[in-house]
C-alpha cells in the first residue's frame, strides 16, 4: 500500500530550529548569500511551502528557534533534548520526530540527541544546502522524506537518523563533507543505512553502536554540560591552544591529531604539563580508526576516538565527563559508543 493510501497515516512531530532549510534570500538565484536576508521560515511557514507532507503523515508543527546552526551549542541541545522527551510524553500517538537543523553543526546536533534521547519512536534530522527560496532548492524533498522517513515503521531502532539527498544516514557515522554541493553528508568509512526513494523507504544495514534509547547518559534536569575543546595538530603547531583552553576552564581536550592520531612534539610535552586533564586522541582526516599507540610519539590520553571525527569525539567527552572521570571508563564510552 503506498503512504498516501494507508488508512492511518502516522503522526509525525515537526521541530524547526532554524538553518538554511529554512531561510529565504533576496531572490530565487540568491543561492549564497541569503543569511543577510535575516528572514528564516519558523516551522509553521516552512511546512506550508511542503503540503506534501500532509499527504505522508499527520504533521504537528513545534517551534523551537529560527537560528543559523553556527549559534547551535551545548545550551541548545539540552533543551531540544528536554523537548523532544516532552513531546513524546505528552502525545503518545506520535510516531516520530523530525528536527531541522542547519548543516553546519548538523552531525554534532544529531550525535548528542543519538547518545541521550531516551524515547522509542524514530527521531530524524534534515537540513539543506540550499535556501528554502532558491531556484534550486533541496529544502522540500529534503523536508518531505524526512517525515516520510519518521514515520517509516522500519526506522525504529535505528537511533538517531540523519536525511539528505536521498540518503538515510546514522548519526554516528555522517558528516559533512562538502561546503556547497548536495551529496556533502556521508559516512566515509560504512555508507549509509538506506534510501529515501520516491516509492518507499529503503533500508540496508543496521548501526551496532550503542544508541538511543539504549545509552548510559541521561540529561534531562541538566543546565550544563563539562567543557571540551577540540585542539589541531598542524606543521609547526606548538603548545598555546592547548594552554589557551585549560586557562579557559577545559575539563577535557580532543586532540585532532595528524594521521593515524599524532600530534607534535611540542603538543605532547604541553600536555604532560596537565596530567589531570582528560585528552582524547581523535584523528583531522574524517576516516580510519585511530589505534592505540606506544613509546614517545603517544599522547598520554583519557581515550582513543576509534573512528569518531574530533568534533563527534567531543560531544561523547563531554557526555562521558558527567559520568566519570576515570581514563579506562572513558575508553570503554569510545569503544561502546
């Protein structure tokens, strides 16, 4: 039976925070520049330029913000955190839950919701590269698999799901790849786990990384979250950021070292200078494992990143840093997780 003929659709909550999904430019060719508009669509305006999605699913709209995802940060995602349980709580017929979301700091966004959210139903996150008001926007078919993708019986259990171009991706796994073009999320080193196709929801593969429901971290109450900086490892780099970000109160420091997870020597001798803060070594590429490693090129670390990209390594520091501070606990976050 196609979507449109089922003879309950299912009910699928709608959460805008903002994002060039949402925004409108001075014309139909503004394809770059539209942020100086200052005109984003909240979430009412948005689903109104999509009434295809009326004919996929019961939509509730719930406004969140109408912000770029560059003003997306730590505060805002423990209180879309607390939304997302409340909605579902309030409403037991919802099916699922789409938030759109800028694609800048997209993946971090999804990753956080991935490890804390402790509801059942499919959570998605949709963005766009281009604005909702270009000639050739992705914003619409974007928006409208999205909640066909949330409303998919065959989305439960995935954890946290991101959707673009088509494409089904866990959150884990993705992220941005590409400044301008619409194939730029992927997941570089497992693909994707389906298809958002004009005819059904296709899917492939299942993640096997803890997810949510099933996580340890809990944040609901939460005012605030330990910080974590991420520091790069480059030719020549020294010890000053390292030190600039201790001086600024960080419990913990992801070091995105050079491949497979080295930094300079002068990295590593400022370092040793703070032998209580937690360092996770992650890697700058954006693909591979980082390996354990011996002798004088190694970071004395809290944790291996495995294969998290640095900024998705923060998020799960600064999540395993409200649960403990022991470095063989934090390695076993990065191992589960």
């Amino acid at each position: 039976m196609s979507e449109s003929g089922a003879a309950k659709l299912p009910k699928v909550a709608v959460i805008g925070t903002g994002g060039t999904i949402s925004s409108v430019g001075r014309h139909s060719r503004d394809l770059l520049d539209y942020v100086v508009n200052n005109r984003i669509y909240h979430i009412h305006e948005l689903l109104s330029q999509v009434p295809e999605t009326e004919e996929v699913a019961r939509v509730v709209p719930v406004p969140f913000r109408a912000i770029p995802s560059t003003a997306m940060g730590p505060a805002q995602w423990l209180e879309l955190n607390q939304l997302v349980h409340d909605l579902v709580h309030d409403d037991p017929e919802i099916d699922g839950v789409v938030i759109t979301h800028g694609t800048a700091s997209l993946e971090e966004t999804a990753y956080f919701l991935n490890l804390t959210l402790k509801v059942a139903v499919p959570v998605v996150v949709v963005g766009a590269q281009r604005p909702a008001s270009g000639i050739s926007t992705d914003a619409n078919a974007n928006l409208l698999n999205a909640v066909r993708v949330a409303g998919c019986p065959d989305s439960h259990g995935l954890g946290v799901v991101v959707v673009l171009n088509d494409e089904i991706h866990a959150a884990r796994d993705v992220t941005k790849t590409s400044t301008l073009k619409l194939h730029t999320f992927r997941s570089p080193d497992f693909g994707c786990l389906g298809h958002a196709d004009a005819d059904k929801v296709a899917y492939y593969r299942h993640p096997l990384r803890r997810r949510a429901p099933d996580t340890q971290f809990d944040v609901r109450g939460t005012k605030e979250l330990p910080r974590v900086d991420i520091v790069m490892s480059y030719a020549g780099a020294d010890g000053a950021a390292i030190r600039g970000c201790v001086d600024a109160g960080a419990q913990g420091i992801v070091s995105a070292g050079f491949a497979p997870g080295l930094s300079t020597q002068a990295q590593r001798e400022v370092f040793a200078e703070y032998p209580e803060l937690l360092v996770v070594q992650s890697s700058r590429v954006g693909s591979g494992r980082v390996a354990a490693m011996t002798g004088l090129r190694a970071v004395k670390t809290g944790a291996i990143a495995d294969n998290l990209t640095p900024q998705k390594a923060r998020v799960l520091l600064m999540l395993g840093l409200t649960v403990t501070r022991e470095p063989d606990e934090l390695q076993r976050l990065f191992d589960e997780y």
